[in-house]
C-alpha cells in the first residue's frame, strides 16, 4: 500500500457527520472551511494535507473552497443542517450532507 493510500485511509476514516451547531466555535475561530457540493471531501483533504497549493488555489479562485461567511453560518444553523468534516489542522473541512 502506497503513503498515498494510507493517507486516504486515515482522512476517510476520520471523515464523521456533524450538525453545524457543533462547528460553532470553530467557525468563531476562523478555522472552518466550506467544500462545495459536487467535490469529493476526502479528495480536497488529500490535497491539503499533501501541501499541493496550486491545487488549492485554484479551488478557492474558482469558489469551490472558502472560509464560512457569516450569512452562511446563520442560514446553516438556523436549517439544523448537518455536515461531512474531516480535519487537516488547522482546518475543519466541511460540506453539507445532501438530503
């Protein structure tokens, strides 16, 4: 098994379902990060945790990864909307569950 499918091992198993009230303080915190649907949470982990910035980069110009806006955290919490995470310190990686 390569490092790079132990790496997408251990991010799929820490990926865990989570009610965005739960996230709050880390949204206070600035460490949240949005991923938009459509994107694999697991796939956009990788590339953080392997530091591949150009791939980030373009993820954010093109608006498909963003730090939670404040209007989108009080829609979040006032839906009860449930969320995929997955930790890459320092950032909680979040994409809304489809219903």
């Amino acid at each position: 098994m390569s490092t790079t499918d132990i790496l997408r091992t251990k991010i799929n198993l820490e990926t865990a379902a989570y009610p965005w009230s739960e996230l709050l303080r880390h949204f206070a915190s600035g460490t949240v990060l949005a991923v938009q649907p459509g994107l694999d949470l697991v796939e956009v982990a990788m590339h953080m945790a392997e530091d591949h910035a150009d791939v980030i980069a373009a993820l954010i110009e093109h608006g498909q990864l963003d730090k939670v806006s404040d209007e989108q955290a009080q829609l979040w919490l006032e839906q009860d909307a449930q969320h995929w995470t997955v930790v890459v310190k320092p950032w909680i990686l979040v994409q809304e569950r489809q219903k």
